[in-house]
C-alpha cells in the first residue's frame, strides 16, 4: 500500500517550543548536543518527522530578514552608530587640521559645545574626537571647562624626534638592503612637500609629510608600526622647522632619504634622518 504524503499545513509538531530533543547516544556529552541544537535552530530548520522531509521551522529573532519585517534594530543594522562615526571622523580631521595650522592656539583651553558650535554638530562627537586626540598627546582634558591645547616645549619636540629616530632608521636600513626598486609614487609624494613647503601652506605641508613617512613605512609590512609611526609624527608636528625657507630644505630631505635608499648608502641615510627628524647631537 502506497503511503499517502504528510500534509503540507502547520503541524503542531513543527513549534519549536514543543519539539523533543532525540535521545542522547552513548559518548555524547551535553557540549555536544547543546552544539548540534543550536546548528539546528541556527540552520531554520524543523525536526525531522518521521515519514516526510525536514520542513522550515518559524523565522529566528537574530535573523536580518525578520528584524526587518517588525521594525526591529539588528546588531547588523547598526545605522546610527555609523553615522556618528562619520560624523566624528570629520570633525576630528578638523580638528587636526585646526591644530596644524595653528587655529587651536596652545595653552588655550576649548569647550565641546563652543567647539560643535563652530563645526555645526553637537558636543558628542567633538569630544569624542577630543578624547582621540588626548590619547594623542595634542590636547589635554580641564574638567568642568574642556579641552586645553597643549604647548611642546624643546624637550617635547627632542624626545618625539628620538623615538621616531628609533623606529625609522631600522625600518628604512632594511629597505636599503632588501628593497629591490623604489615605488613609482614616492617621488611625487617627496616632491608635493616641496611644492607646498615652498607656498607656505603649513596645513597642506604636514598632510603630505606625513603621507610620504605613511607610505615610505608601509613597504616595510607592519602596519601597527605605521600606525604608531604616524601617531608620533602628529604628535611632534609638520613641519619640524619654523620657517617656511626652512620647511623647503626639510621637504628637500625626503628626496635625499630616497637617493640613499636607492643606493643602500645607510651612513647617509642615518645623518639624513637625524637632521631630518630633527634629533639632538
């Protein structure tokens, strides 16, 4: 006799809170079935009915499509925080670029909502980014009042140039002698500081300068030493001399870095370097 095929309809068997676990086998642990349960209700299936194949169990709460059908905020969808996050991107680069040029004046101390005034946001995401740039070494936290620019002294700017000495010069050594041929891009990377060095575009100068130490240090492979490499490069400000006829020969210096790479000359990419970086003795 020809088994006639289960219905289609809900069954009350298909409800997830009144489906049996199968019985334990000999060996399995409560790991094990815990596992295998959640694959199943992970994978949308129901239970097996004895005669018939598996049917679509009822949508899970984590799942995007069903989030959505109830108006429901997923960990997916998480909207609102990316906004914010763009948000404080942008008024942090501001705020770097107000700090390279001199606009957020050190010793000064600066409001959040005085400060999302200007930029057309409100306080939060400014001092976010005040916080960012405290972790930094560029501002300092006043309580009650805000954020104080902070003033580097000689010895500020003599110690950032030592530790960036440290790192740069064993990373650049190992290019010298591994290198096979320079990246096409750093030569105009070298020559757009000297083109903005030479316009006194303070602001301009720093962003490139530090492009060309970003990418220069990115050949070595180790992109948490170029993030803290560049951290420090902030912290100790571009350009490193006072005047703009003295930002031309540092700009000048990055092409100089680049000849003695080229020829793996390391005795003048060490003096380079120090001067450079602006490194005592």
């Amino acid at each position: 006799m020809e088994r006639e095929p289960a219905p289609r309809g809900p069954h009350p068997a298909d409800r997830a809170e009144e489906r049996v676990p199968p019985p334990r086998r000999p060996g399995e642990d409560g790991i094990g079935d815990a596992r295998g349960r959640g694959a199943a209700r992970g994978s949308g299936t129901g239970a097996p009915r004895p005669g018939g194949p598996a049917r679509p169990g009822p949508a899970h709460p984590a799942d995007p499509a069903h989030g959505a059908a109830h108006g429901q905020d997923h960990p997916g969808h998480a909207r609102t925080p990316l906004r914010r996050t763009s948000v404080r991107g942008q008024v942090l680069e501001a705020l770097r670029t107000a700090l390279d040029s001199g606009e957020l004046e050190p010793g000064r101390v600066y409001s959040a909502p005085a400060l999302g005034e200007r930029y057309g946001v409100s306080a939060t995401p400014v001092r976010e980014a005040m916080q960012r740039l405290a972790a930094e070494g560029a501002v300092e936290t006043v309580p009650n009042r805000g954020f104080r620019v902070l003033a580097r002294t000689a010895d500020d700017a003599a110690a950032l140039a030592e530790v960036l000495f440290l790192i740069e010069l064993p990373v650049l050594t190992r290019l010298a002698a591994t290198l096979p041929a320079l990246p096409p891009e750093l030569r105009p990377l070298a020559s757009r500081t000297e083109e903005l060095a030479r316009t006194g575009d303070r602001t301009g100068y720093a962003e490139a300068d530090r492009a060309f130490h970003t990418a220069l240090l990115g050949l070595h492979g180790n992109p948490q030493l170029t993030r803290v490499a560049d951290a420090l490069h902030r912290r100790a400000g571009s350009p490193r001399a006072g005047t703009a006829r003295s930002w031309a020969e540092e700009a000048a210096q990055h092409a100089t870095l680049l000849d003695a790479i080229e020829r793996a000359d390391t005795a003048t990419l060490a003096t380079v370097l120090r001067g450079h970086l602006g490194v005592r003795g």
